[in-house]
C-alpha cells in the first residue's frame, strides 16, 4: 500500500491506501489543476443513425419501424460508464474492506467517486448500473459521486462540473437480480419491481430511471412470468414517469428475441436492448444471421421494432486482456487459449489487445454506445483517448475509425475468414447462456417451480 499526504485547512494526515487507489489520488492532487483533461469531449452517436446505418447495409428488415413508447435519450456516448467495477466484487483495488453503508472518506470510495465525476467531465454522461452489482454498493457510489461535498476533501475529490443538472446524465439500472444468496438472487414478482425501481432512485438520488432493463431474464422461472407479471410493472413505471423507458439485457439474444416479439405480440413495446460480449474480436453474433429459420440478426431484428441497441463488455470479460479472464469465466478452453494466442500476437507488435478489442468495439458507427467497466481516471483517460480516433462524419458506412497498419494487420489475422478464431467452431466462440441458467436451479431448493410460485403472488 501507499501513503499520502493530504492537506486539510493548514492540518496534516497520512492515509494508508492501496497502491491503486494512493497513485490515482496522487495525480489528481498533484495534475488535475495543471493538466486538467478537456472536458465534454466524448463522440456521440444517436440511435436514429444506428438505424439508418443498418438500412444503407441491408441489416433492418423494415425500415418503417415504428416509433418507440418510452423516452430514449437522443444522442449517446460512444462509451458509456459500465458501473460494475464500483462493488466488492473485484478485490484487486482494495475493495474487499469495502461495506454498506459506504464512508465516502474512504480512499477507494474516493477513487471510486472521481471516476465517476472526471467521466461526466470527459462527456461519458450514461452510467449503467445494476441492484447486483455489489448488492446495491455501485447505486450508492453513484449517488455519493452525484451529491457528496466535504470541504476537507476538496483538494483529492474532482469537482462536477459546474451546471450539471440531471437532464445531463442518462442513468440506467435494472430489476430482478440482487442478493449472492442463490435462494434470493433473483425475483421477478411485481411487488420486487416496483421497490426496486424506488430503491435505485433512492440510492442514487437521481429523480428517475432513463432506461429500467430486465436483467438476466434468461434466468427467470418462466418467460410466461415476464410476460404476465415482471414485464407489465416495467410498462406501469414507464408510464408513471418513474422511468423513461423500459429495456432488456441478458446473455442469451434467443431469450431476449423471444421475449421481445411476444411482449410485442400483446402491444408491448421495448425502447432498448443491451447485449453483452456479442460484438469483440471473438463474437460478431449481434449482427450475424440468425441460423433457425433465416431469421434477420439480433440488432437487425430490435431495430426492425424501433429498439435501441448498445453494447458491453468489448473485452469480452476478461477474455480479451494480457492477463486473461477470472476463474470463473463460463467460456470453454478452446476459446479462452485462442484469445491468449491473440494476446501474444497482439504483444509481439506492441499492441495492448485489450486497447484493440475497444477500438474494433468503438469502430461499427451502428453501435451508438458501448459500455466498458471503469475503476480509476487513468482508465478513463484511456477510453477517451480511443474514443478521439473515431469520427462518424467521415463515415458512410458503418466502420469508422483511422486504424494504424499494424492494427488493420491484426485484425485481419484476428478477425477475417482465416483469421485466429476461425479453426473454432460457431458455439465454441460464446456459452450457453440458457443451460448456465438451468443449471443455476439445479441447486436452489424448491428449484424453478416454487420460485415461480412465490414471485406470482
């Protein structure tokens, strides 16, 4: 750990931090004044031009798509906040000692809230977050980055910038994961919504929700439980004004396809979907054909219904870094020694894979915004910096983006009909979303059956 010092009022104190946290704190104190990075200078993109993009390609099989029901903002970051890492979930930074109710004096909350505050300084103004990212910690962390002030921390703590009001930021969360215990991980009902939805706006004293998304819904009891239950809550707070607009995210794209044509079958109208690790280096499938029946792709599909569509999780969760994925991480062997392989192809030449995987993400102009976890202003800096190479307006197509030589080299070898994920087969370059899911209630007593029952009353 590190030891820095701060100056509070002409006093003195020493705080014992990790190196992270120490490091991030010293280069605010010391660069923020005298180098302070250009605020709002994040690329937007709009969803009308996402869709109007697919249209010149011949990907939305309907471009008389009906307007959405809710309210989606007009115009996104290219990037966007993906607030996750804002937990104790990952315990490299020193967040292991971290509890509810957070103590916004504490170092790592301190680095947690000024990534937060230099985003929206840098343009990244959409924050997505969830009740399950640290069981509520990452709602909590945004509502202190959005309202703590201590006169004595006002040398390390980024200040907001000046006039932000809430019609700035574009806030989304979700329902229907929450706790670790598996017997209370999930719950659907309606009553669980609507606490929920008035819980996150609690915690994050944000007013209203711009985007509520379904999370997980492959891990529902039933689609006939979304469908009569989960789903018409979600359209009740839309129209109350609790929420702008009503979304879907999830692994499985069959599961959300499904549950969006049938929502749409009885007059019920998604605003947005967000797909995650479906659009990296390994795993083109938002915009691939659907192999049953013809069916158009994912994106082509939700855009066809005038759905959004963003993104997440470009480094594929983990599986496109120098150091891999988590132990945990579902993708089989096969796939995770390819993307080490990329690794190293990648390092042989210089390049950080993880910096190319997020400029082949940020590259399709059809993608209005691309989430991507955030722990410290260095790795802000580092999103920003890759977000300035891309220019929209010099684009007629939808790849954008002036790429190096040596970076359109790789991603031939990586990428193309020959490249390094070519020799895996089409299942082996993602998981089974919807088997992980049955396998999850294997193990909770009185499994899919009395779950069900409870989140129906």
């Amino acid at each position: 750990s590190g030891l820095v010092l701060l100056t509070f009022q002409s006093l003195y104190f020493v705080i014992e931090m990790p190196d992270s946290a120490a490091s991030n704190c010293m280069y605010v104190a010391e660069q923020r004044d005298a180098h302070p990075p250009p605020s709002n200078t994040m690329k937007k993109r709009p969803y009308a031009k996402a869709i109007a993009i697919a249209d010149d390609q011949d990907q939305s099989p309907n471009s008389n798509a009906p307007s959405c029901a809710g309210k989606l903002a007009s115009e996104l970051p290219i990037v966007g906040l993906g607030c996750s890492s804002f937990s104790n979930f990952f315990f490299a930074d020193g967040s292991k000692s971290i509890t509810l109710p957070l103590d916004p004096t504490h170092p790592v909350i301190i680095e947690w809230m000024n990534t937060v505050r230099e985003a929206i300084r840098c343009g990244i103004n959409l924050l997505d977050t969830a009740p399950w990212y640290g069981h509520g910690m990452s709602e909590c962390l945004i509502g202190l980055a959005l309202t703590y002030d201590n006169p004595d921390l006002r040398n390390v703590l980024i200040p907001l910038p000046a006039g932000l009001t809430r019609a700035n930021l574009i806030i989304n969360t979700k329902v229907g994961r929450y706790e670790a215990d598996p017997l209370h991980m999930f719950d659907f009902s309606a009553a669980r919504v609507r606490s929920s939805v008035l819980q996150s706006i609690e915690r994050m004293k944000c007013e209203y929700i711009d985007v509520i998304q379904l999370h997980d819904p492959e891990f529902a009891p039933s689609i006939e439980l979304l469908l009569d239950v989960t789903i018409p809550v979600m359209v009740e707070l839309r129209d109350l004004g609790l929420v702008r607009a009503i979304g879907i995210t999830g692994y499985s794209l069959d599961v959300q396809r499904e549950i969006i044509q049938r929502s749409w079958d009885k007059g019920i109208m998604f605003d947005q979907s967000l797909t995650y690790c479906h659009y990296n280096l390994h795993d083109q499938s938002l915009f691939s054909a659907a192999t049953k029946d013809d069916e158009a792709s994912f994106a082509s599909f939700c855009w066809s219904k005038g759905i959004g569509v963003m993104a997440a999780a470009p480094l594929s969760m983990g599986l496109l870094t120098k150091n891999g994925p988590p132990d945990w991480h579902p993708a089989c062997s096969e796939l995770k020694e390819a993307c080490q392989q990329v690794a190293a192809q990648c390092s042989r030449v210089n390049v950080d894979v993880a910096d190319l995987a997020i400029t082949y993400a940020l590259s399709n102009a059809s993608i209005p915004c691309t989430l991507l976890g955030m722990r410290n202003t260095v790795e802000v800096y580092k999103a920003v910096s890759i977000a300035a190479r891309f220019d929209d307006d010099d684009s007629s197509s939808g790849q954008v983006g002036k790429l190096s030589v040596i970076e359109n080299k790789l991603l031939s070898d990586i990428t193309g009909p020959a490249g390094m994920f070519s020799r895996l087969k089409s299942d082996q370059r993602e998981w089974d979303g919807k088997l992980i899911a049955k396998e999850f209630w294997k193990d909770v007593p009185g499994g899919v059956v009395e779950a069900e029952k409870s989140m129906r009353l």
